[in-house]
C-alpha cells in the first residue's frame, strides 16, 4: 500500500530517492487521471473516458475492465502502450493538498525507492532542494496547472450537454457484466451544435478534448485483447508452478519470461 508523506528537510534531508523502473505499482490501476495537455499523445494507444469527480467529469485513461486490474502492466512490470500518463511518469512523486488547500509535493515511502547513500539527494549540502526535486516540482506544477484548465474545458462540455454515460459490455467467465461509472461524448449532439454554442465549446478548448475521446475509443478492444493475454499468461504461469511442485520439467518455459509482448 502506498504511503505518500511530504517532503521536508526534517524528513529526508539525508535522503536519496533512486528512479522507478517497470510500473508493478501501477498494476491494480483500472483508470488513470489524465489533463487536456496529455490527450492527443493518450489517445493514440490508450482509450480515453470521462469520470465524475465532485460534480464535474474529468478525463481518464481506461486501463482495465474490471477493478483492480491494470491490463497495460504486464507482469513483468512494462507498460504495453505506446504512452505513459503523467502520473505515472512522476512516480515515486505526487502532489496533493494541505489542510489549508496548497498542493505540496509528496513521496511514496513504501515504494522502495528511498535509500540512505544511492541515487539523487533530496536536498543539497546547504539545505535547499536539489536540482532533481526542483525539476520534479516544476512538471508537478504544469500539471496541476493544467488540470484546473481541463476542469474547466470538461465544464463546458457538460454545460452544452456534450457528455453522456459511456456503455461498456464485458464478457466474464459465466455472463456478460455492464461496467459501470464511464462516459463519453455524445457525437450526435457534438454535431447538433448551433455556430454559437460550437464556437464556444471551440474557444474553451473542448473540441480537441472531444474528438480526443471520441478517436481514443478505438483502442477498446485491445483491452480485450490484453484481458486474454493477461490470462493465458497467468494461466501458463500456474501450469509451470504446478509442474514445478510435481518436481517436472518442461523446457519449453525457459524460453520466455513467462510474460508477454503486445505491440500497437
């Protein structure tokens, strides 16, 4: 479980935090925040959705069709797409609020990427922050920045009635299942829109978020695809832990990882 805890001198003035390699802790992620910025490098490999947060929609990667499952990790830690969100790329690092609502940069200490002598410093030798953290702060920053941009972008959307619940039919093991909580734009009332309202929705930044999402569900069915990948994988795996506790040997897994490679 993560523990994000703020950085301070007090803290981790003597401090290392060495880079994420793979993406294992973002293994049990089925959505993904995503800004307006982000999205026409996102929809290029990854299907794009919208969630209500508060009482707005915000914009999200769709990585799995069920909780608790991110299908973009393999199990070996690699991400399959073509593009990693922001967040992800922060990683160990996030921002979140204060009590007093500033946004404040964190680190996730159960990541196992502190370390007492290895890897970049938190701090210099005269207290302040190390060029790295800076770095960090100031991409954290743009982000922030930007989500309150896509709120704003998203709110338009809403007020022009251009967003409407996303249905989503996934095949389980004995029935089909709905999966609930995703919307989408509505095309039909996208091109309903009078000159005035579209130059609106135009001049807000929506239509790039629109059509985004619209391209971006193309990429739907490959989570089909890597659902059953992801399954055959686990599926060998446990056929050569089986073998392997037989006191068995079947050389044909020692020519792959036990993993898979999906390429867009």
């Amino acid at each position: 479980m993560a523990d994000f805890q703020v950085i301070t001198r007090e803290r981790h003035g003597h401090q290392h935090w060495l880079s994420q390699s793979g993406h294992r802790f973002a293994s049990s992620d089925a959505l993904c925040p995503l800004v307006a910025q982000e999205l026409p490098q996102a929809m290029l490999s990854l299907p794009i959705g919208f969630i209500v947060e508060g009482e707005q929609f915000m914009p999200v990667a769709v990585q799995g069709l069920t909780p608790g499952q991110n299908l973009w990790v393999a199990a070996d830690g690699r991400w399959l797409a073509s593009y990693i969100p922001a967040p992800y790329r922060g990683y160990p690092f996030r921002m979140a609020p204060t009590d007093q609502g500033e946004q404040v940069l964190c680190i996730d200490e159960a990541s196992g990427l502190l370390s007492e002598s290895a890897g970049e410093p938190f701090f210099n030798e005269d207290g302040t922050p190390h060029q790295s953290v800076v770095e960090i702060l100031n991409f954290f920053t743009q982000i922030e920045a930007n989500r309150q941009l896509t709120r704003n972008i998203c709110a338009v959307l809403q007020q022009h009635g251009l967003i409407q619940p996303w249905p989503i039919t996934v095949q389980g093991e004995h029935s089909e299942q709905q999966v609930e909580g995703l919307f989408r734009i509505d095309e039909a009332a996208l091109n309903a829109l009078t000159a005035e309202s579209l130059a609106e929705v135009r001049n807000a930044g929506g239509l790039t978020v629109a059509y985004c999402q619209l391209l971006s569900m193309q990429h739907l069915s490959t989570l089909g695809t890597l659902a059953q990948a992801h399954a055959e994988a686990e599926k060998a795996r446990l056929a050569q832990e089986s073998m392997a506790q037989k006191g068995e040997l079947h050389l044909g897994f020692m020519n792959d990882s036990g993993t898979f490679s999906f390429g867009q």
